[in-house]
C-alpha cells in the first residue's frame, strides 16, 4: 500500500484509491455487506480512501479512528456512517490530531477527495461517498454498497445531505 505519512491531505491519493477500489474492494480490509436492511461497506471504504489520502489512524484519545490490519478490527468511526460525520466534525470544531471535516452550505466549496454524508427518512445519517471527479460543476461520487465509481451525487431516497469539506491541520 502506498500511504503517505504527512501533517497534510493528498485528495489526489485518496481519489485515485477510491478509483481503484470502487468496484472491486481492497482484499486487505474486511468487506461489510448489508445485514438484514442496514449496513453495508460504504464508511470503511470512505475511510480507506481518507487514510490513503494521508490521514492519519487515531488509536487513543477522546475521539479515534482507526483499522487494524493485524487483527481485523476497527474503531466504530472508521465503520459507521455516523459515527465517522460526527468524528470529523469534532476533530474540526476541538481542533484534535487527526483529519477533520468542515460542513459547509453548497457543492461550489467542494473539491475530489471531499465527503458527502446522506441522512434517511428516519433522520439518521446512513451513508457516505467520496467525490472523486466533477461534470459541469456537478461533483460525482465513488461508493461502496451498492459498489460505484463516478455516479451522480444525487440519491433519491436522501432526505438531506452533508456536505464535508476534508482537511488536516496543514492544509490551507
């Protein structure tokens, strides 16, 4: 794997594993499929691609993030949905050691390499994707369950979506 240890976010890195891996998952990691009506492999892919990108593993401290390789276990942030918005978000708004997200209010502030979090009818946030490419303006997003490369951000059955502007302590 070529991971680069650095204070700052490669979105070309993170995309171009999102590319990669978008429609056949990387063996290396532990593939979630859908149990029941729930779940499924969207965050840890989404994490997969943060970490490529530069973003580093956070294993102690009030809010981690990580994947263990060794021993196939993980940390609820780098699984959920959810639990990976509100880890960004926390690591942004109380400055902690890690990747941090920003929600900001329209798709212009929005690069390849940021993240878009999707909310259910039931006001739960239950997906995620990575930009990985724009058409006019418009981002298109690269996903894990269903398995995706380049589609339209739009999901029909999205009652609101976040939109996560992706940065470490470094980047401007």
């Amino acid at each position: 794997m070529n991971y680069r240890n650095t204070s700052s976010y490669s979105r070309n890195l993170a995309v171009n594993y999102a590319i990669k891996y978008a429609l056949t998952p990387n063996p290396n990691y532990k593939y979630f499929s859908i149990y029941q009506t729930i779940g499924g492999d969207c965050t840890n892919f989404t994490s997969q691609c943060l970490h490529a990108g530069g973003a580093p593993m956070v294993f102690s401290g009030k809010n981690t993030w990580w994947y263990n390789i060794r021993t196939n276990k993980w940390s609820v942030s780098w699984a959920v949905a959810g639990s990976l918005y509100w880890y960004l978000k926390i690591n942004a708004e109380k400055n902690l050691y890690g990747i941090k997200g920003t929600e900001v209010p329209s798709l212009s502030s929005l690069k390849i390499g940021d993240l878009i979090f999707y909310r259910n009818n039931k006001g739960a946030i239950a997906h995620s994707a990575i930009i990985t490419s724009f058409y006019n303006g418009r981002p298109f997003i690269s996903q894990h369950t269903f398995n995706a490369l380049n589609i339209t951000y739009v999901k029909d059955w999205a009652s609101k979506m976040h939109f996560i502007k992706i940065w470490l302590s470094s980047d401007s």
